[in-house]
C-alpha cells in the first residue's frame, strides 16, 4: 500500500543517476564507438556518461539498450534519499 507522500520544496526525495560509463568500461566500449554504433551524438552520450543528463530520451535510451544488450535498468536507478 503506497501512503500518501507530498514533495515540498525542501523535501530531500533522492534521485536519478546514469550508470553508462561504468557499462562501457565492462564492454570495453569507448564513447566515440558508442556514437557511431548507435548514431547519437558524442555529446550527447558523453552527457550521459558523465551524469550530466537532466531528461532522459526515451529513444536514445533504446538505442543504448540495444547496443549494449541490456536494460535500461542497467544504464539509470533511482537512488533513495
């Protein structure tokens, strides 16, 4: 059962973090192969490598996933307060 939970302005509520560097360094995959292999633009994965992303595209995140053969699960968590 989920209780009812209001989100103030000072409420610490956890976040969102990308997990993308560490899977390319288990693939042993760079971000300039990552670009090529998935056609997105080095700048914009090397934002996400680097945690730097403030919205995530729901195709871009696909095409990673599909590349590197994984969940998106894999690539960002929610990390609790």
């Amino acid at each position: 059962m989920i209780t009812e939970k209001i989100i103030l302005w000072d409420t610490k509520y956890g976040r969102v973090r990308c997990n993308l560097y560490k899977l390319m360094r288990s693939r042993k995959v760079s971000i300039f192969q990552l670009a090529r292999l998935t056609n997105i633009r080095y700048d914009i994965i090397k934002k996400y490598a680097d945690n730097q992303m403030i919205r995530y595209d729901a195709a871009i995140l696909s095409k990673l996933c599909f590349v590197l053969n994984c969940s998106i699960g894999d690539i960002i968590e929610y990390v609790n307060k």
